[in-house]
C-alpha cells in the first residue's frame, strides 16, 4: 500500500496535488484539520508499504517515522516545518526547508521543475508568503487580476482546513483535495461554479464579517490580540483572519484566541510580516505549542497562562528605545 500523509491546509493539499497530477498513484490519504499534525502515529505499514508526508512537522513526527522506518517502509518526506535531528536512513528521501520565505508545495515545485508552477504559487499565496507569491507570479507573466485570483483561491483552501474538529470544516481535507485533483490549473477551479472555490467563498465571507467586528482584547505598538467567541465560525476563520491582521499592520505580531470547549484557548500567532521570527519558539514555550518561524500555535493555552503568553510576545518583539 502507498500512504499519502498531508497537512489539511493550502500547503499540504496543494503539495500533495502537484505530485499526484506529476505521478498519479492510488493512495490511502491520511489528513485531518490544520492542527492535527502527528499524523504519522496512524500508520500501521509493513515492508512493502510506501508513504509520503508533506507539510508536517518531523520533529512533531519523529516517533511515527522511526516506527515506519524501522518496519521496512519507504518515507519521502517534504516540509518547511522544525524538523529535529533528520534521521539517516536508506528508506528515507527528505527535502526539509526551514527558509521562513518558502513552504512545502514550493519545495514540490521545484522537485517537479514547475510542472504546476501556478498551483504552487497559489499554495504560497494561502501561506501567506504574499511577497514571495507575487514575485513568483510576476516572474511568470500572470497579471495583477490573476494574482488577486490565486491569493484568493489559496486563501480559500487554507481557511477550510482551520477548526478543531472536521466537523468545523466545509471540506473534509481529504475530500477537497479529491475534488482539486480533477484541475490541473487553479483557474479552472475558478471559472468552474460548481467548484469548490465558490462555495468557500461565500462560507468565508460570513465568517470574517463576523470576525471583523471584533475590538482587540490588548492592543500594542508590539502586539494586537483578539479573542473569538467559541462557535464553528470563529474556528474556521481564526487563522486567515491572523493573516489578514498580519498584511494590514506588518510591523506589529498578531494573536487570534478562540475559546475551546474546555475553557483553554487555541492560539494563533503570526510573527511581524516585516520580522518573520520567534512566532514558533514563543509558542512552544507552552504545552501543545509549536509551529514555524513566521507562524505558529497553541492548541489548548489556559486562560491564567494569557497574560505570561502576552510578556513572551512582547518580550521577543518589542523594539528596544
């Protein structure tokens, strides 16, 4: 059996979409919601088995992948993620940037020569490297248009992949890459109205209205914070709305809270576009924290930790006078 084991975000689904319009295999697909990454502890595979992991942590993976490699597996393994101590392994085949300006499906691209340059630059757009998404559009001769279709459609898919449960989703992750699998070029997605562009994009609208009329909870030169009701809504939108406050303040760090059934609260943090560090080693200063340079996360911060999460945060970013 071959494994197909990706991040339910725009990197992971359109990493693991290049490579399956480049090479087509029949698969098991192995997804979940963006914060489920220790996917490779579902694994049960023997000798004969194959898998492929895109856009998760090997740090966050290490014992899954020993346990493969030591069953006799073949791993290809592609991420921009901590990785760790990359374990030297015949079996093994990893492609791992830590670069803060790449993400997984750009690695792909290159690996494929940019056989599906435009789906990859879409995957970067939903990364929010929006920057290296332009460069990379007007390299290609797109037009100012088409680059405000990719940016959006890349948006889209990472939006679906945000909630704590799949029940949150519109898409179950595993489902909407099926159904991208049928393009070969993201414009297609988007002339399609039977697609699911369409369908996210009304979904997408409702929910960041709502987030929008939210005022911050703390607000600083340094930091502004913003706290979610705890509705599906709110866990949907949270980290594309980080997103969306990162492009508009770039020098400040931004922090989405959404209240969680127990009481915590998940965290997401994005580093200062114009300072893209720290975001992933303040997180992983607390339980259940982690992520990379530009962005990161807490899945379940008790609320009497806020207040120590916010002096990290300013800590780490405050501009010394």
């Amino acid at each position: 059996m071959h494994f197909d084991v990706f991040n339910g975000d725009a990197d992971g689904i359109i990493a693991l979409l290049q490579l399956r319009l480049a090479e087509p295999k029949p698969s098991t697909l192995v997804t979940g919601v963006k914060r489920d990454i220790q996917l490779l502890a579902k694994l049960s595979v023997s000798a004969e088995d194959s898998v492929t992991a895109l856009d998760i942590s090997m740090e966050k993976n290490k014992t899954g992948l020993e346990k493969i490699l030591s069953a006799g597996a073949k791993v290809f393994y592609a991420d921009h993620h901590k990785s760790g101590d990359i374990p030297q392994h015949e079996n093994l085949t990893a492609h791992i940037d830590l670069d803060a300006n790449t993400c997984t499906a750009l690695i792909i691209d290159e690996l494929l020569a940019g056989c599906y340059h435009t789906w990859a630059i879409t995957a970067a757009y939903g990364d929010n490297l929006i920057a290296k998404a332009d460069q990379l559009a007007s390299k290609a001769g797109l037009s100012v248009e088409q680059q405000v279709q990719l940016k959006e459609l890349g948006t889209l898919i990472n939006y679906n992949g945000y909630g704590s449960k799949l029940d949150d989703l519109h898409f179950d992750p595993a489902v909407l890459f099926q159904e991208l699998l049928a393009y070969d070029d993201p414009f297609a997605v988007i002339a399609d109205q039977d697609s699911p562009f369409h369908v996210l994009q009304s979904a997408y609208q409702q929910d960041m209205d709502k987030a929008l009329a939210i005022e911050p909870q703390y607000q600083s030169a340094t930091l502004g914070l913003f706290e979610l009701p705890n509705e599906a809504s709110s866990r949907r939108i949270s980290g594309v709305y980080g997103n969306l406050l990162a492009n508009q303040s770039p020098d400040s760090a931004h922090a989405v809270l959404t209240e969680n059934r127990d009481g915590t609260y998940t965290v997401s943090l994005r580093a200062p576009l114009k300072n893209k560090q720290g975001a992933g080693d303040i997180c992983a200063q607390f339980p259940s924290g982690g992520g990379r340079a530009a962005a990161a996360g807490i899945n379940a911060l008790p609320k009497e930790q806020l207040t120590a999460f916010i002096d990290a945060v300013e800590k780490h970013y405050r501009i010394e006078a």
